[in-house]
C-alpha cells in the first residue's frame, strides 16, 4: 500500500513519521515545493529505522508528482500554518488554491487514490477539494474530527483522572474554534456516562477547553500543533488501509443527513476501504441539533468565499 503526504512541514513529517513507525503503509511518498526539504525530512526518519524496526520505505521529492504515482491515499497538509491570534477562517484565501492545484496533480498520477484534507480551514478546503474534483464523496474526507475527538478524549481524562484510552467521546460539527460541538452527553469512561462523575460545571470546561484546543497550542507553541494532527491522520489511514471499518468523526459531504445538504462538516463516519463507507446517524437532542445548525451556517458562510476559486 503507498501513501502521499503532501507538505514536508510540521504536520506533514508527522505524518509520514506516524504511518510509517506503525507499518501502516509499505511505501510513503512525502512531497514538498522547498527544494530539498522533503528529502532531507525522509531522510532523518528513515534513518531511525534501524532503532525503532520499521520496514516501510519512505522517500522525499520536490514538486515531482510522477514520484506519486499509484498512491492509494494522498494526504494534503500543504498551506500556511496558524500563526497566533489567526484564525483558522483567515487563512482561506492563501489555502484554497494551493490545495486545489495539489489535488488536481495528485489525481493525473493516482486517479483512484482517496483523499484526506488536512489543511485549514479544514471543512472549507474539503469542499473546495471536491467540487474542483467532481470525485465521489466517499473519496474526499477532511480529518479534524479525529483530531477534535482526540484533544476531547485528553481533556475528559484530565478532568476524571483516568487514562485517556478508556475514554469514549466525539466531537462532531465545524473544525473551529467556535463551531465543534463536543457531545458530552453521549461521552462515557469503560462504557459509563461521564455525567456519572463530573458536574455539568466541569462538562462545560471540558468542551470549552477542547474548542480552543488547537488555539492554545499555537499560543504556546507560536505555530499549529503537530504530533497530535499527525498521529489522527495515521489513525485515519491505518483504518482506509486496512478496511478496519472504524467510526470515525469526520468532515464529509452532505445530502440531507442531519437535514444539511451542499457542506462538508464533521459526523460520525464508518471509515474503511472505500473511504467514506458509511454517514452514521446518531440521535441529537435539541439544543445539539441547533448547535450543529449553527455550526453549519458558519462553514457555509466561509465556503461562500470560494468563489473565485471554482469558478
């Protein structure tokens, strides 16, 4: 199986580090416009193979898409990172061509291949990634919600000081700041509701933590965080790979579930062979339906903006 990794920054050497350190792929492709950039990064982790037992060869090319060829998924982080104080909106106008030019050259070299849109504005960049492409929904899927979920799991584990690996919790809704919706109601620890142990008071920190997830990271940090969107992308890949048919919350077109149509925004998803397999229906209460109405509105708006892309 070979996998494309489009942008050698932080994001993108996390990614092909995690795929290629848990074997998920025999072959990975890490590709970047910086002359030399994405090879030296291939290089640096194949040398660790030796003293971590990975067999997975990875290779690093500048803007030569042929080197692509046949990849069965092709992961796109290409585009500028969040600087503090940015949004991940205000990047939209410098993303959304770089990502529909990387996908339209990915494709003359790996027509089959699926599709993981990790560049910000996520929702937005995966809707633009498949109107440009006229591909079958099940092809395109925008990871954050993976990574939301994640950043969830780890907060809930903080507040019930338990290990954040028997935490179950989802986060559904735009890839933003003020669009996710963590489910806190439907959260649980080894298959009891986490209301059984925290106070509505501390939920409501938790979601409110976990919404500014990646915003405090980048304050911290001065840039997007990065082991965490690399190892939900592996997470992601290992289950498109492997047909391991997992539910996965995930940014995926729309027609008529959860009474949207024409968006691609965060919802459980079986994920599996064919990529998108399965859109999972699950039960909102009402004050969650009207926060995924509002979620929606506010990725529909920014979609609006790219009309002078698609056009």
């Amino acid at each position: 199986m070979k996998v494309t990794v489009v942008g050698a920054g932080n994001v993108g050497a996390s990614c092909a580090d995690a795929i290629s350190y848990r074997g998920i792929a025999s072959e990975v492709v890490l590709l970047d416009i910086k002359e030399g950039f994405a090879e030296g990064k291939a290089m640096d982790i194949m040398q660790c193979a030796t003293n971590t037992g990975f067999n997975t060869q990875l290779s690093g090319v500048t803007n030569d898409y042929s080197k692509t060829a046949n990849s069965d998924v092709v992961v796109i982080t290409s585009g500028i990172p969040r600087k503090p104080g940015m949004t991940r909106e205000e990047l939209i106008g410098i993303n959304a061509g770089i990502v529909k030019s990387v996908v339209e050259n990915v494709l003359v070299h790996s027509p089959n291949t699926i599709v993981v849109v990790v560049s910000n504005p996520m929702d937005t960049m995966t809707y633009l990634a498949l109107k440009s492409t006229g591909l079958p929904k099940n092809r395109i899927i925008g990871m954050g919600g993976a990574l939301d979920s994640s950043r969830f799991r780890y907060y809930l584990s903080k507040a019930l000081d338990k290990p954040a690996n028997d935490v179950s919790a989802m986060v559904i809704g735009g890839h933003g700041d003020t669009t996710m919706i963590p489910l806190t109601r439907l959260a649980s620890y080894n298959g009891i509701p986490v209301s059984e142990f925290l106070s509505q008071e501390q939920l409501d920190k938790v979601a409110a933590d976990t919404m500014v997830g990646g915003a405090t990271l980048t304050g911290l940090l001065g840039t997007s965080a990065w082991y965490a969107p690399g190892a939900s992308v592996a997470y992601l890949v290992d289950s498109i790979l492997n047909n391991q048919k997992k539910m996965i919350a995930c940014s995926v077109m729309l027609d008529g579930e959860y009474g949207q149509s024409d968006i691609c925004i965060g919802v459980p998803c079986i994920i599996g062979k064919n990529g998108i397999e399965e859109i999972v229906k699950i039960s909102l209460n009402d004050n969650e339906k009207a926060l995924f109405v509002k979620s929606a509105d506010a990725v529909r708006n920014m979609n609006a903006d790219l009309k002078s892309v698609l056009a």
